[in-house]
C-alpha cells in the first residue's frame, strides 16, 4: 500500500492516495503544477538525422554518380569549364532534392499535429476533453469502446469493457477488464485492473485514475510505438520512380553503345564523343521527375489538410481521385450532429418541444398551447430517462449552450431541463447510478440503474424504438397506470414522427428492489414499461446537399448508411438530394440476401437503414464485386473492418473513435460530407498534376537526347551542346516542372466521370503525346540551327538560338500542359497563375543571362541572340502550340463525338 493511504481504504482509493488524486478529478491549477513536474504525456521521437546527412544523402544516386564520373573525367581531360557546369549541376540537384525533402516533411509533421488524440477527463469535477499529452497522474480519465487507452490508468470503474492489448503482449484477443486488483508481481498481460497506454478499448466503457504518463508507461518503457517516419509517396509515384531508375538504366547503356559505336566505328574523337555522351544521358534521364511529384504530392496532402480533409495513408490521394462511390453515415457527416427535441409522443399525448440549441430552456405544447410540465406528471418520467439513461453534459459557455458527449444525449439533457423549468445544474444528480450497459450499435439501445435517496431503485433504457419495444411488455397509460403494450400503435407513431425526418428514440423504465446492484441483460428482457417515444431534430448541413449535386456532376454515386430508422432516412435522404430516397434497404433485407443477390440490389439504392457495421462490410464489398472505387465513412470501433477494406477509409475526426481513425487512411477534420467532395476533387487535381508533370517531362527529356541521339548517327555537328543540355534539363526543366505541382484544380475537374482505377498512367495518348513533341522539339531545334547557319551566323550563335528555341518551346509546351482536359485558348488559361509566371519569369532571366552576360556565355559558350532572330524564335515557339493545341482540340472533338 502506497505511504499515505487510509489504513481501510479500498484498492482503488489506495491507488487515489498514492497518486494524490480524487474520485472527482485534479483541478486544472493542480494539472498544470503537476504537468510541469511529470512532463508531457508523450513518447521521445526517434533521433532524426542531422541536415548534413540528410543533405549528403542526396548525392547517393546513380545519375550522381555518373556525373561525377563524368566531372573526374572532364577534368581528366583538360575541360574544366565543364567539369564546373557538372559539378554545380550535382550540387543544385542535391540542393532541389534537399528543400522538396524538407517541404515533404513539414506536410506530414502538419499532419501528425492535426491528428493529436484528446482524451476525456474529469477536471474540476466536470467531464473535460484535453489533449492527451496534457494527461498527468492523478488525472481521472474516461474510456468508452474506441478509445485509444492515453496513460497507463489503473481502473476504476469498467462496464463490459474489454481491451484489445495485442501492441503490449501480442494478444490479439481482447481482454475483460475489472477494478479487482491482481497480484503484485502479475505480469503486464494479468493485470486485469489497469488499462495501459496504448492499448484500444475493444467494447464496453469504464473509467480509471492515470498512475504513469509518457515514457514512465509500459510501452514507454519499451518504446514500442515509436512513430514511424512515413514517406512520402503512393503506388504510382513509386511505380514512376521504379520507371525513372530503369530508364536510367537504359540509357546508361544506349549511352555506352554509342560511346564504343561513335569511337571505334565513327572514329569520333574522344574528348568530344565523351561530352555528347554525357549531355545524351542527361537530357534523356528525367532527373528531375521524383523530386517534382514528391512536390506534387505533399502540396495535394497541405491542399486536402486545408479543405479539413487529413490524409493517413498516402496513396489515398490517388484513390480518392477515381472514387465513384461514397458511402456515408447520415448523422453528423451529411446532417449537423446538433439534435433537438422536438417531439414527445406518450400514450395518448403527442407533445411539441421548442427551444434553441442546447439550452435547457424552452416551451412544451400540447396541440399548439403551452402546457405546464409540472402538471403533467408523465412529462416528468420523461425528463427522468432522459437526464439519468445518458453520459453527455450541457453546459452554459460565454457563446451559449455547449455539449460534452454525445449531442444526442446533450439534447436529452436539455429537454430534462426544459421538462424540469430547472436550466441550472442537473435535476437528478441526486440519484445515484450503480450499473449500466452502455449503448452499442449492434443492440441499440443503452440501460442503466440508478438508486435515490428513498431506497428506490429503477433500470431505465433508452435506445432504437424497435430495440426498446421487443423488451417492453407494458406501455405507460394516460392516467399512470400500466397497460398491456400495443406495438402496432407505436410502431405507426414511429413512422409517422420519422417521416418528418426526425430521429426516433424510446425510453422506458423498470422498478427494480433496492438490493439490486448489478444490470444484466436478463432484466430488461420483456421486463420495462414503455414511458414513450422522443423525436429529435438534425438538420441537414446546407453545403450537404451541393456536395452531393456535385459528386452526381462528377459520376459519383452517393449512398447514405446510417443506423437510423428508415423512415427518418428516407426524410434526411430526400432533403439531401440522394437518388431514390424511397426505395430504402434496411439491415434485416441486406441479412436476408446472400453476396450475390446483394451485389444485384446495391446498384440502385441509395439509402440503407438500421444498418449495423457488419452491413458496412458487406456493402463495401458488393459495391467493390461490380468494379467500383468505394470511400467509406466511419466512426466506431466495430467500423474499422470496413474502413480497412474500402478503397478509401474515412474517419470522422471529431466524433470518430482512436480505432476508427486508426483504420482509415483519410480523417475529416470537420465530420462534414462536403469535406470528402473537396478531397476528392484534390484528389482528382493531384492526379492530374502528377500526369502534367509527367506528360511535361517526358517529351521534354526525349525531344532533347533525340536531337543529341540524330545528330551523332548523322555525323553532323551537334545543334546544341553537352554543357547546354546540362543548362536545360537541370535549371530550366526542374524549375517549369515544379510549376506543374502546384496547379490549380481544372475548370470541368468534378464534371469528368471518375477515371477508371487501373487506367494506366502511361496510356497510349501519352505515348503519342511523347513521339508528337519530341519531334516537334527535333524539328524546331534543327529547323533553327539549320536557318542559322544558312543565314551565315557562326556556329557558337546557331547554337545558342537552338538553345533558347528549345527553353521557349518548353514554356509554352508548358502552357498547352496546364489544360490537358479543355482549351488552352481562354483568358483564364492564358493569365496562369502566381506561381507558373515566378517560374517562368526566372527562366527567361536566367535565360537572358546565360544568352547576353559575358561570363556566362564563356561558361556555356553562347552568343549574343540578334533581335529579330529572337522574336523568330518566340514565333517558332508560338507555331509549335499551336500546332499541338490543334491536335488536342482535334482529339477532344473526336472523344465527344464517341
Ligand atoms: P449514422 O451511421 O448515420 O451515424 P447513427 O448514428 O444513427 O447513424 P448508430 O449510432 O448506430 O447510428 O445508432 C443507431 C440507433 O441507435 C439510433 O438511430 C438510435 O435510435 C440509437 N442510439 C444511438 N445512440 C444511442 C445512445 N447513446 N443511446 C441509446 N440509443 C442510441
């Protein structure tokens, strides 16, 4: 027993004393003094390597390698200038590679932030929800199914909780879980009276004093949960970046081939040959490509994690552009989550309820007149099951009324206080609550027993109207008296209250004696006595119902899954703008159907009612056997199977359970459907950038070796040299290519049907767009050369205009790319963005630099450009967009026509 502790005191209070804690909480004076002493609740990250590594890190590269080969051997050689170009050219990618490592990092630590789990605590005897970091012992924390256990806590109260410990000791049964303490030296799997950090609470709820925090923790102390440090990429910047590296190992080789070919056949001097060979190599390798969709890539995850749309997994960026089904939950995802109630429905009464919010304020009316509660004694054993059967609490902020818990059970709250003309505390908080069953989405119901001052005991049960009146026998009548139940009766009532669109609940009640303690299943069966029914109010969320406008413009199927009563769905369906709102599919139909008979009915339904999360299961997967992209949504511990097999998981991050979240690879922030529109469309911008990278960068890498590949087969001297190709591919290239990262979202983007999900990215328009391009490019660069040296130039400055012919076709093949889905011919289009001009403002520069200043053109041996031959080459730019524009609008015009 810890030093301190009362000599009779229960182990739990034993426990209380050592950590110097109380049953109702610490104050949030004595938390602070004490997170001071003990220190965040957080686990030490792995040592990060220090930026000289990182940055070195960036040399170990074959392309890096072969350039300072080259640079060894340049120097070799005699020609230093070059073996300076190559060198700096090494030095800028690194640098490149370093700052789009850094800008990587910083969209997921943005996201690791956002994602920080809460914990609910008792602070200054009022249930609280603080971050988890911020837990110090001594603190009294409350776990329900889903929770991620945040401190080592020894429990204190457990109601069927049970604990999946498989992080801790491999189990990956979960285990009961009591407030029975256990042998001293049980080891960690036996201790069946502490939750421990990091575990998850499988089912039931409970509640325990945090003896251990941060690395004091089992799991601190075995430092097993340490965060991984994620990369960032998906499948198909992976899959690009196996294509880069094997593309570099064929041109490695077809650079050797021509190499040995050029020497020993086309007796080539060497030193000349050795320079082609290398400018070949870079021109061809699109080095630039991974560093500019890792760009792509963590400015889509910092575009979603605006929009409230915060990515897990990565490659659910890529997925969540080809979904063509969302499955939602109703409650808080497509409607507010801020219930009101407005209905009471007793035996022969059906009241209305108004008011504001959740302020426990508000008139009652019976037939359109305010009626007095207290003169209705009914009302009060409504205002009974309703404050007592609940675990949330409302309380007056300075912006008004405010929940904490379910708002459901907020709504109750305020409807007891409303019953009971009491808006100040809690009307029954005498009353003391020995056991409950806490709600569960597969029973639908919650119960719990309560004793008061007088001895009397009572069980009341709220729950789904069909789950209450299967264990009720009697209903309350209107003179107090029990009469025998008329389920028919109720069950048009219910109908009639969720045709309006509002949620439905039963409440009923048992006496029970007063010796008796523990609740059991066995008490309520056929055993309570129906008080009436309660009809919430949820109101749609406006932006709702454009988003699911939006997803039907798109080609995406909305399909709201929702626990709820069908009628109330259908209602919310309606108001929302769903197909088919009435032709509702219920739990028990989806039961009653093997695999393939619901894979037939899913396709045309939309709403599906009283759902439990094994139905989730089932639909993901019927939708997924007819070739669809799900998105699922998901709150509860029981989701995350469904979660898990969608192709993309959505967790609510407000409402959400730790275990939900978990599974998922997206969370919403904001629980809002619109938010997984918005995320879909950035998705489907993200994609389409990662695709204008690459339809950029590939033409534009093989219209260059092209020229460099022709010229040396032809025998004729190069239009273009080695040091210039560098020029090209390493600064100009790299800096157009990152423009494309950040390209806005496309005009017509949520207008397109969703791209199937195996279209390969490399299709054959592509490759068509590659072969047109580079010859374009071919032809431009000799077309050029030639002019120049016809027109008697020398050959430095033919050189140079063929350079620059090939930077000013690169920005406008840049412009053409921006709108690969529409025109490029518009006002908007050609304005561009913030971004596209900084890029391309620093290209020509940097262009004009190496074309006019003196030292520059020593370095890259280039010429000053006369004016007309400049303007000439900005027109053969011009001719050559509007060549491939043509082809483009030709090929759109020929789709549309299909
Ligand atoms: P959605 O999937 O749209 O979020 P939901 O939240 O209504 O649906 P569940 O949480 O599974 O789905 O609830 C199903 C039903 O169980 C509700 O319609 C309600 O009748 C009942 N219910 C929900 N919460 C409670 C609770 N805390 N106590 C008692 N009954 C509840």
């Amino acid at each position: 027993m810890a030093p301190g502790s009362a000599p009779h005191a229960t182990p739990v209070e034993a426990v209380l004393a050592a950590v110097d804690g109380h049953a109702a909480g610490l104050t949030e004076a004595d938390a602070t003094r004490r997170l001071q002493r003990y220190g965040a609740n957080t686990l030490t990250e792995p040592p990060r390597r220090g930026p000289v590594l990182r940055f070195l890190a960036h040399f170990h590269n074959v392309l890096i390698y072969v350039l300072l080969g080259s640079a060894a051997i340049t120097a070799g050689l005699g020609h230093f200038v070059d073996t300076g170009v190559i060198l700096a050219v090494v030095i800028a990618n690194a640098v490149i590679g370093f700052v789009q490592e850094g800008r990587a990092e910083q969209a997921m630590s943005a996201i690791r932030r956002m994602l920080a789990p809460q914990s609910s605590v008792l602070r200054d005897g009022e249930r609280r929800s603080v971050d988890s970091a911020a837990l110090v012992p001594g603190d009294i924390v409350l776990l329900e199914a889903g929770d991620r256990v945040p401190a080592d806590l020894r429990l204190t109260e457990a109601a069927g909780l049970r604990i999946d410990e498989a992080i801790l000791t491999g189990e990956s049964v979960p285990v009961d879980k009591g407030t029975r303490p256990v042998a001293a030296d049980a080891p960690v799997g036996d201790r069946a009276g502490m939750a421990f950090s990091g575990t998850l609470v499988a089912a039931g709820a409970g509640r325990g004093v945090v003896v251990a925090t941060g690395g004091a923790t089992e799991i601190g102390r075995i430092s097993g949960m340490l965060s991984r440090v994620e990369t960032l990429t998906t499948p198909l910047v992976g899959q690009m970046n196996a294509f880069a590296r094997w593309l570099t190992m064929l041109i490695l080789l077809i650079a050797a081939v021509l190499l040995v070919y050029g020497y020993f056949v086309g007796h080539l001097p060497f030193a000349e040959l050795f320079m082609a060979v290398v400018g070949l190599s870079v021109a061809a390798i699109p080095e630039g490509l991974p560093a500019v969709l890792t760009i792509t890539l963590a400015v889509g995850v910092q575009a979603m994690a605006r929009r409230n749309a915060i990515v897990r997994r990565l490659p659910a960026i890529e997925t969540l552009g080809s979904v063509s089904v969302i499955c939602t939950d109703k409650t808080g995802t497509l409607t507010r989550n801020e219930m009101m109630v407005a209905t009471l429905a007793g035996a022969s009464h059906t009241y209305s309820v108004a008011g504001s919010g959740y302020a426990p304020e508000g008139r009652i009316c019976l037939a359109d007149a305010d009626i007095d509660p207290a003169e209705h004694t009914r009302l009060i054993e409504f205002a009974r099951a309703a404050a007592l059967c609940n675990d949330a609490a409302v309380r007056r902020h300075e912006d008004g009324w405010r929940v904490e818990g379910d708002p459901m059970e907020g709504a109750l709250k305020a409807l007891a206080g409303k019953i009971m003309r009491q808006s100040n505390g809690d009307p029954f908080a005498g009353w003391r609550r020995s056991d409950a069953i806490p709600f569960d989405a597969r029973h639908r119901y919650m119960a719990v027993l309560h004793h008061d001052h007088e001895g009397h005991a009572f069980i009341h049960v709220k729950g789904a109207p069909e789950s209450v009146l299967a264990m009720c026998s009697a209903e309350r009548a209107a003179d107090g008296e029990d009469a025998p139940l008329d389920p028919d009766r109720w069950r048009r009532r219910i109908d009639d209250i969720a045709a309006r669109g509002q949620r439905v609940l039963a409440l009923a009640v048992r006496p029970v004696p007063q010796e008796h303690v523990v609740l059991n299943t066995a008490d309520l069966d056929g055993e309570l006595v129906l008080i009436g029914l309660v009809g919430l109010i949820d109101p749609p969320r406006p932006e709702a119902v454009d988003a699911v406008a939006e997803c039907h413009g798109a080609g995406i199927r909305v399909k709201m899954i929702t626990g709820d009563h069908a009628g109330t769905a259908a209602a919310i369906a309606r108001q929302i703008g769903l197909r088919n709102p009435d032709a509702v599919l219920t739990g028990a139909d989806i039961e009653g159907m093997n695999d393939a008979e619901l894979a037939a009915a899913v396709a045309d339904t939309d709403v599906f009612a009283r759902t439990s999360p094994e139905h989730k299961l089932r639909l993901v997967t019927a939708f997924q056997s007819k070739g669809l992209t799900v998105a699922m949504t998901g709150d509860g511990v029981n989701d995350a199977p469904a979660l898990k097999r969608a192709d993309a998981g959505i967790a609510m991050g407000r409402k959400g359970s730790e275990a939900a979240k978990e599974a998922s690879d997206l969370v919403l922030a904001d629980d809002n459907f619109a938010s997984i529109v918005a995320a879909v469309r950035e998705g489907r911008t993200v994609y389409d950038n990662i695709k204008k990278v690459i339809s950029w960068t590939l033409p534009t890498s093989a219209g260059e070796s092209m020229t460099i590949v022709v010229a040396l087969f032809l025998g004729m001297a190069l239009p273009i040299t080695a040091v210039q190709i560098l020029w090209v591919n390493l600064i100009t290239a790299t800096t157009l290519g990152i423009a494309l990262a950040f390209e806005p979202t496309e005009r017509n983007t949520m207008k397109r049907p969703p791209r199937s999900r195996d279209a390969p990215l490399l299709s054959g328009e592509l490759v068509w767009h590659i072969i047109l391009v580079s010859v374009l490019f071919l032809a431009a660069v000799f077309g050029i050369y030639a002019y120049a040296i016809d027109s008697g130039h020398a050959p430095d400055l033919a050189r140079t205009m063929a350079l620059n012919t090939l930077v000013v076709l690169e920005i406008f093949h840049l412009f053409f790319i921006r709108n690969i889905y529409g025109t490029s011919l518009t006002w908007k289009a050609a304005k561009g963005t913030p971004v596209v001009w900084a890029c391309v403002a620093t290209v020509v520069l940097a262009q004009f630099a190496v074309t006019y200043v003196p030292p520059l053109q020593q370095v890259f041996g280039t010429r000053a450009v006369p004016l007309f031959d400049g303007m000439l080459i900005v027109a053969v730019g011009a001719v050559f967009f509007a060549v491939i524009e043509f082809e483009k609008q030709l090929r759109l015009a020929v789709r549309r026509m299909r």
